[in-house]
C-alpha cells in the first residue's frame, strides 16, 4: 500500500484516498507546436526502474494536484511537493541523491 | 415555493451507535484567500467564527466553519438562512478571487453518535479515527467505503458527516451496516 503525504491538507493518504496523474512536469505542447512535438508530449512517456516522478490527486480529500518522488522498484517514498513548481524543491533532489548518487533532475528529464 | 425536505428526511438507526440523517441543513462553500483579511472579516461577520487552521472544523451555537482545502471552506449555518447569508457573503467578497455557493440542497448531514461512534467510521475510512490522532474539532475529507464524504469530531463520541445528496442513501446504508449492533470490535475501546 503507498502512503503519500498531501502537501496541502498534510494528511498521510494511503492509496484508495488518491488517483494517480502520471509523469509529473511533462512540457505540454499547444498551439504552434509542431507534429512531432505533439506526439511525443501525447505519447511518449518515461517508464523508468527507479526513481520517478509522478503527478498525484487527492481525490477523496482536498481534491488538489500534487508531485510525488518514488521509486518504482522499491516504492521508497523521498517526498511530495507542491504541483505550482516546474522542477523538484532541493529537498526532494537530496533526498533522491542521498540514495541514488547519480541522479539528477535533467537525466531523468532525458527519459522519455 | 415548494416544501424544501432533506434527503433522508430524517432516517434513524440505532445500533452500537445511532446514525441520524440530521434533516436540513445550510451549507455555504466559499472558496478564495483564505488568509486575506476580507475573506476573514466576511466569515467572521457571517458566523461569528475565526478561519479554521488546517484540518479543523470551527462551531460556535448553531454556525459552524469547515477548513475543506487550502482555498476552500465550509459553512454551516441554519437552512432558512443560507441565501441571506450567501448573498451577503458574495457581496462582501466582491472584487475579490472568490466563489459563494449555497450547496445546502446539494449535500445530506449525518450524525454518528454513541460510544463506539469512533469504530463506525474507522470501519469504512482509510482514517486514524482514534481520540488522540481525532480530537474533538478535527476534520477529514476522506472516503466512506466507496464515496467521497467529510466528516469531524464533533465531540468525544459524536461525529458530523457530510456528503453529495444523491449519496445519501448508500452513506446510511453503510454506516448503520457499520454500526449494526454484534459488529463491535472494540478497537478503540478502553
Ligand atoms: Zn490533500
């Protein structure tokens, strides 16, 4: 069972209380974008073994949007943060970095 | 006019603890600045009651203030005057980022009252209902089973639910399949 901690309400949600909102900070193409462009922010996702980044919803609570760092494999929980962020807070990166050295926020970009 | 009836009209069910559907009841969903002083004095002038911190439900005679989300709060105040006082809210609030809605006949009240009132809800919420992690004046936005519902700790062993009026019958359902009497498992107990 995942337990997340909304950053809004502060409230430990295990997993019933949430819906899961995919890959978190994804460029979201619009007008003027090329073809290509759109396909990849419509299609392409990274699927890593490891530490992701995910958007999250605390449906059956505040119902607000928020960021989630896991990983995949071990559902180690380093953190949540607020959705009003294009990156992760450095809080979030040390506690990714502190057990996964090599990390960084521009490789894992690179992913999908 | 027609003859405004809440949705239970009142239904009853005694087990270990009593589920009461609490009849109509004024609801007022406000959103907006929580911490801006005209959301502030407007809540105050409408209920006599200070913006809930985080997670906390507020009453005062027969007002009550919710804290629902970071921009949302809930107001309880008598069914007859929700349009008054959502009318004075809204013009209190103009200019300002925020919505006054009167959501009173859009939601059903419950009451769970009685010693194990606690293990009713603990049953159907992913929720530590226990006294000390749900003092009295703590609210949840939570599910119930297999709705979305809020509910707070009105008192030691008496809780105030809410949830969408089209639900209210499944939500007295489970909770007095909840509160069915032989069902205790006295977790909570001391
Ligand atoms: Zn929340």
């Amino acid at each position: 069972m995942l337990i997340l901690e909304c950053p809004y309400c502060g409230v430990e949600a295990e997993e019933t209380e949430l819906h899961a909102g995919g890959q978190a900070h994804i460029k979201r193409e619009t007008v003027g974008s090329d073809d290509d462009a759109f396909e990849h922010y419509l299609f392409s996702r990274a699927n890593p073994r490891g530490v992701h980044l995910e958007r999250w919803r605390h449906a059956n609570g505040c119902g607000k949007w928020f960021h989630a760092a896991r990983s995949t494999t071990t559902l180690e929980v380093f953190g949540t943060y607020s959705a009003q962020t294009f990156e992760p807070p450095k809080a979030i990166v040390d506690a990714i970095t502190a057990k996964h050295p090599n990390w960084s926020f521009d490789q894992w970009k690179d992913l999908s | 006019m027609s003859n405004a009836v809440s949705a239970l009209q009142g239904a009853r069910f005694e087990g270990f603890a009593t589920i009461t559907e609490s009849g109509l009841r004024g609801m007022i969903t406000l959103r907006g600045d929580l911490a801006s002083s005209a959301v502030k004095s407007a809540v105050k002038a409408a209920t006599g009651l200070a913006v809930p911190t985080q997670r906390q439900f507020a009453t005062a005679d027969e007002h009550g203030v919710g804290w629902m989300s970071p921009d949302e709060l809930l107001l309880m105040v008598p069914y007859e005057k929700a349009p008054e006082i959502t009318a004075r809210l809204a013009a209190a609030l103009e200019g300002e980022h925020a919505l006054v809605v009167n959501v009173s006949d859009a939601r059903a009240v419950f009451s769970i009252e009685g010693q194990s009132a606690r293990e009713v809800l603990a049953k159907l919420s992913p929720v530590d209902v226990s006294q000390e992690s749900f003092p009295e004046g703590t609210l949840r936005r939570t599910r119930l089973a297999q709705t979305a519902v809020a509910f707070w700790a009105k008192g030691k062993n008496a809780f105030e639910l809410i949830c969408f009026r089209s639900e209210a019958g499944y939500v007295f359902d489970v909770l007095s399949m909840s509160a069915r009497k032989g069902s205790e498992v006295n977790f909570y107990s001391t």
